[in-house]
C-alpha cells in the first residue's frame, strides 16, 4: 500500500528556511514597531491623536480581515506565487508609508500593507511544514517561531532606536532590503507548486470580514472610546456577532465554505488555538504594559527600555533551540510545554513583586524568564496542532491559527489596558482617602515647596503608587490565566514520530 508523501523536497532548504523566517521576521515587526514612532508621526503629518491611532488600526484591521483568505489564494495562485506577491506587495506599501506627506495616505497605505501582509506568517509557517519531514516539524517550528515571537520584542526598541537616531521614516523603509533579500530567497529556492481552480465564497468572506474587521475595531478602540459608553463600540460588538453567526449559519448550509470550520473537530488543532490565543495575551499584553512602565513609572529613555527588554527575546531564542532539539529526540511536547506554562507564570509572579522603583536586574531577570518560557510552549503547541491533520490542510489551517493568536493578542492589550485604567482610578481614590492632615507623613521632596507645589507633588506621588498597584494587578491576572491553562494540555495528543504509516493517512 502506498503512502502520500509526509513532504515536500527542495532544492535548497537552508536559503527556503532563511528566506521564510526573513518574510515572518518582517511581518511580525511590523505589528509594534511603529509603536513608538507615534508621536513624532503625528507632529509630521498634521494628525490629531484620534487620527494618528488609525495608523496602527488599520494595519491590525486589514490582516486580520485579510488572514482567512490565506487558504483559498494558496489553492488559486499557489503558495510560491502568493509569497512572492505578498512579500513584493509589503514591501512596495513599506516604501509608500515611508513616503506619505499626510494621515489620509497613511492609513491608506497601512491598509495596504496589512492586506499584502497577512498571508506572509501563515503562508511561510505552512512551507516549513512541508518541506521538513515530520520528525524534524519541531526543529521547523522553532525556527519559523523565532520571527513570530522575537520580531514583536524587537519592534519597539528597534522603532525607538530608527526614530530617535534617524527619523520615523525608517520604522518603514527597514523593509526594503529586508523585502528584496525574502523576495531573491523565495524566487530561488521555493518551487512552484500545483494550483486548482476554485470558486470564490463570496458570501462567506463577507460575514467573516464583517465579524472579524468588527471584532477588532472593538478591541483596538475600545479604551479610547470608553468601551459600552460608547455608541461605536456598541455598534461593532453587535456587527461582530451578527458577522459570526452569520458565517456559522452560512458554513453548515454551503459545500465548499470560505473557511473550514471543520478543521476545529481535530483535537490537537483546536486546543494549540486555544493555547495560541493564550500566549497571544500574555506576551503581547505584556509587551504592551511594560514600555510605559518603564517610561512613565521609572522615566527611562526609549533606548534604555529597549535595552531592558531586549533579553526577554533572547531568552526566547535560546528556549526555541533548545526545544526543537527536545522535540526532534522525541520529547514529550506537552511535558515541555508544560514546563514552558509554569516559567511563565513564575516569571508574572515575579513581576506582582515590582515596585515603582524596581532594580534594572529583576526586570532583565523576569524577562529571560518570561522569554524562555514562552518559546517553550510556543513551539511544541504549533508543532502538535498540525500533527495530525493532512498536509493538504496546512495552509489553511494556518491562516486560521495566526488569526487566534492576532486576536488573542488585541483582545490581551484591550483587556489589561482597559483593567489598568480602571484600576489606576480606584486605587489611586483609596490611596487619597487614607491621607488626612493628621497621619499623611510629608515627602522628603516637599521640603521648602509651597502648600500648591506640595499638594500637586502629593497627588502625582499617589497617582504613580495608583498606577504601579494597578500594573502589579494586570500582572497578577496574567499570572492566574496562566496557570489555569495548564491542565489544557490534556487534550493535546503528542505526535507519532515512529509509525511505520504516514501519519498524514490516519487523519484523512
């Protein structure tokens, strides 16, 4: 009896690896480094602070819309054509957002770049599927997930740095020798695969583009809207349900769907995207409450916070080494990821313990820990949630997988940003109410300050303990998130590497 190949040969797998990870590294960049860049954005083109928020919206909007529609361009232009699209289209809107003389053209461009850019993660984790055998997926997976999780470290301090040294243009135009170095690679070593024909569900795209461009809308604006005070927000959260279930409704009615939900029937698939969106919070909420942390709590400089957090993506690397290795000699995947879930919490735990004035070394040594322990659960889970699906599903399956993990992390930052807030005004009430005339002890700053002066310097000492307790808070719910994902990892089923039959044929 014969067996369908477990997958693909190349030419040239070593330029393949490096010109896929550059593609990923490049999109993955570019979700946080313009972060930073946004103030001097904003004086340059003339852009209110509402305005200037839909440069990063629009980019997170339009891949998210966009990801589902990996699956059918890969079966319609082929995988090698559609990268070479997507990374020739990013690039090309990277120059024109390097260029763009007002908000409107921004935004347009950032537009842009999302559509172009969201196949380029789901598309190069896909061919690193299937151009590794199946016992080496988690030395394939370490390597695709140096970009994934190293690029959103890295954006911030590498904005900051292009920004403060050069000028915001360059957050862009970092892509471009990044872009013709991916395209040369890919049109190299990337061999053209087959294509089929196949009918567009326009019907199907409409109802997920509707819940899914509504769904983040919400989460992006919703702390800058004021969540349901707001009508927009309202609005959107209705869109987004009503999108869903129409999709819902629409996918058991129709033959060919625009998205297989049916992909979720496979265990191992459906709890990696439970565990996917897990970590989308938890990395990238804390990504997203650190950088003020530091600056606002402790008044460091944009290149000291990126020196500070820089080891956290260190730490990544060296766990993403070291478990493809544990995967390749046949590590349990759900002990190692296990282990990965406890380093994480613990590293959360440390960070409750910081105060306003915490040591630059507990905030290095939380990182590495952090960063360790999130590359050892990130890569065992995206290794097992493809282990048993048939190869033919693997692009579209993970279109669906970037997708969770896009959202998990809007829904992470909208969260804890939103907790922070609120959390911030209630503290600081409780912290005012305790000081009276009689029990208030001066600060030692206050001395030879006027009552005005002390009073202010007063309520911004209360403000900054209000602002502290409610980041520790946010970090104490990450911690307990954390933990009560572990026992999750009894629904993964750790892949066979030493079945004498395809491990592909047992999932059709």
């Amino acid at each position: 009896m014969s067996h369908a190949p477990s997958h693909r040969e190349v030419d040239n797998r070593s330029l393949l690896v490096v010109s896929v990870m550059l593609a990923t590294l490049m999109q993955a960049l570019d979700t946080t480094i313009a972060n930073v860049a946004l103030p001097n954005m904003q004086g340059s083109l003339s852009a209110m602070q509402d305005e200037i928020a839909w440069v990063l919206t629009s980019y997170i909007v339009a891949a998210a819309i966009a990801t589902p529609a990996t699956g059918w361009l890969a079966s319609v232009l082929g995988r090698r054509r559609l990268l070479l699209v997507s990374v020739a289209g990013f690039t090309g809107a990277s120059i024109l957002c390097g260029i763009a003389t007002d908000i409107d053209q921004m935004v347009l461009f950032r537009l842009l770049q999302g559509l172009f850019g969201a196949a380029l993660v789901p598309v190069s984790q896909s061919t690193l599927l299937d151009v590794f055998p199946r016992e080496k997926h988690g030395a394939a997976m370490a390597m695709w997930g140096m970009g994934v999780m190293v690029g959103p470290i890295l954006g911030p301090p590498l904005g900051g740095w292009l920004t403060d040294n050069y000028s915001w243009h360059w957050v862009f135009l970092i892509n471009v020798p990044v872009g013709a170095l991916c395209l040369f690679g890919v049109a190299t070593s990337l061999p053209a695969d087959d294509t089929r024909a196949s009918r567009f569900d326009w019907s199907g795209f409409a109802f997920l583009a509707i819940g899914i461009g509504a769904l983040q809308m919400m989460l992006d604006r919703g702390q800058l809207k004021d969540w349901f005070d707001a009508g927009e927000i309202r609005i959107e959260a209705a869109l987004a349900f009503l999108g869903f279930y129409l999709y819902a409704v629409h996918w058991l009615s129709v033959e060919r769907p625009f998205v297989n939900l049916g992909l979720f029937r496979d265990r191992n698939f459906l709890a990696s995207n439970i565990f996917i969106f897990l970590i989308g919070i938890v990395l990238f909420a804390t990504m997203a409450l650190l950088p003020p942390y530091l600056q606002t709590l402790m008044n460091y400089p944009v290149v000291t916070v990126g020196v500070l957090l820089a080891p956290r993506g260190i730490g990544t690397l060296i766990a993403m080494v070291i478990v493809g290795r544990l995967l390749a000699r046949g590590a349990d995947a759900r002990l190692v990821a296990g282990i990965g879930m406890l380093l994480t919490a613990y590293s959360m735990w440390q960070m409750t313990q910081w105060t306003s004035d915490v040591p630059q070394w507990d905030i290095i040594y939380a990182g590495i820990v952090q960063g360790i322990g999130v590359g050892l659960v990130f890569v065992p889970v995206s290794t097992v949630a493809y282990s048993t699906l048939p190869m033919a599903a693997r692009t579209e399956a993970a279109g669906i997988y970037s997708l969770t993990r896009n959202i998990g992390s809007s829904a992470g930052i909208s969260i804890m940003m939103a907790l922070l807030a609120h959390n911030t005004q209630v503290s600081h009430a409780e912290l005012a109410a305790r000081l009276t005339p009689f029990d208030a002890a001066p600060l030692p700053h206050m001395s030879g300050l006027s009552l005005a002066a002390s009073m202010e310097a007063l309520n911004g000492e209360v403000t900054r303990q209000a602002a502290t307790i409610a980041y520790l808070n946010d970090f104490w719910l990450m911690m307990i998130l954390t933990l009560a994902a572990v026992p999750l990892l009894a629904l993964l089923r750790p892949p066979r590497h030493t079945a004498p039959a395809d491990p592909a044929m047992a999932a059709e």
